[in-house]
C-alpha cells in the first residue's frame, strides 16, 4: 500500500534468493517518470533479470557470480536515484548519472549515506 517503496524493494530485490513480484503498481508509470520502465532498465544494466506488466514488475535474483557494478540512469527522478544507491552499497562501480537530483526531497541524501557506511564500518 506504500507504492513509493516499490523502487527500493526492487533495488533490493536481487539480493533475494527467489524471484519478488511487485503488484498494484501501475500508477508509479505516472511520477517523476516511468518508475517501472526505470526499474526495468536499470536492473537489466546490473545484468538483473526483470520483467514488467502494466502494473508490476517481478525481479529475478542475481545469478551467482553475475554481480556487476553500471553506470545507472536516474531520470531526474529522486526516488529512482536514493533506492538504486543502495545497489552500491554491496556492489562496486554502480554510478548514477543524476546524483543531485536527490535534492528535491532529502538534499542530505548522500551525507546520511556516507555516514550509515561509515558507521557500519566501524561496527558502531
């Protein structure tokens, strides 16, 4: 019921050990950007399989040892560039191309981040 996740759970969805199907979502087409296509598009630069209706998407996870880093599209769309950072966070050389776009609704975005990582480093 909180369709703004989709893009996050679909980031993470790779990560799983089973496909993850995300329902209702049709509307998403119609933010910022196609958040479907723009989950879709991404995923597939990861070398993720995702499939697409009108109104979901159903991510499969990543084959082992297929984990890559790419050079991602963001949009300009803000939730599109915040759920795709968390890729980087497990897997080197995932890029955005729009990284401030994150401005229009959390400008620290990227602050906050670093200091989660930071803190995870460390074990605090």
């Amino acid at each position: 019921s909180f369709s703004d996740q989709a893009l996050t759970l679909a980031a993470l969805a790779p990560f799983a050990d089973a496909p993850v199907r995300i329902t209702n979502i049709g509307h998403i087409r119609r933010q910022e950007c196609d958040r479907i296509a723009a989950i879709v598009e991404n995923l597939g630069a990861l070398g993720v399989e995702a499939l697409d209706g009108p109104d979901w998407v159903e991510v499969r996870p990543w084959a082992p040892g297929a984990r890559r880093g790419a050079a991602l599209r963001t949009f300009g769309d803000h939730r599109v560039a915040m759920a795709f950072a968390l890729v980087g966070l497990a897997v080197p050389g995932v890029s955005l191309d729009d990284a401030d776009c994150v401005g229009k609704t959390f400008e620290g975005y990227w602050g906050e981040l670093d200091r989660l990582r930071e803190a995870q480093a460390s074990g605090t």
